[in-house]
C-alpha cells in the first residue's frame, strides 16, 4: 500500500490483481477485514497486508427473490485466515459447504469482487 492509497484503494487493487487481501493486526494477532486504517480492537495504525488461499467455510446463507429478476444468494463466509465476508456462492451453497474464492469482474467496468466456488472435493 502506498503512503496516499486509502486501505479500501489497495484492497481493490489486489482484488483486481485476482488475488484476496486483508490485513492483520499484529499487536491482537487477529485478521483484520473489512480494510481499516486502524486495527478495530488495538487502535494499531501500522496493521499488515496479506493475501488469503481463498478457501472457506459457508457460515449463513440466504436466498433473495428480488420481484422480476432472478434469485440470488447471499452467504457469510468464514475465511480460514480468520476473517468473515459477505458475497454469493455459485452453484447451490449449504451451511458447513467448503468453497474457493474467485474474482468477479462486472460487465459494465465497476470495482471488482470475490464470489466463491463450491469446493467439489469438499
């Protein structure tokens, strides 16, 4: 991260890299997500940039069945870094379901984001 890229600027820049980062607070030795200046529990300023595997465990999941669109889902995934995201699982996600993050890139050129895959030998 560079001395004027706000924390949420680097994290779309990895994103856009294909890769997911987050930061840890070495003073807690806790992840850190979503990007912060501070570290929320130490007050830490100077927290760590890292990049997770991008494997997980759904934690919660809901269906939204939007009036003439299709449905989607909505899930909680805990990261085995120690931190927890909200996004969507392709395929049909179930709590307790492991799944491997990816990058979505929008159609029409807006930030990047990570979706989650089913892991098939989960």
């Amino acid at each position: 991260m560079t001395q004027q890229e706000s924390p949420l600027a680097a994290y779309h820049r990895q994103l856009s890299a294909g890769q997911l980062a987050y930061q840890y607070d070495t003073q807690t030795a806790r992840a850190v997500f979503p990007p912060r200046v501070i570290g929320p529990a130490s007050g830490n300023p100077a927290l760590e940039w890292r990049l997770s595997a991008g494997l997980g465990t759904v934690h919660a999941v809901t269906v939204v069945h939007p009036r003439d669109q299709d449905t989607y889902n909505v899930v909680l995934v805990d990261l085995d870094e120690g931190f927890r995201l909200m996004s969507r699982v392709e395929g049909t996600p179930a709590i307790g379901k492991r799944v491997r993050m990816r990058v979505h890139t929008p159609a029409g050129g807006g930030a990047p984001y990570p979706v989650f895959d089913i892991e098939e030998s989960a």
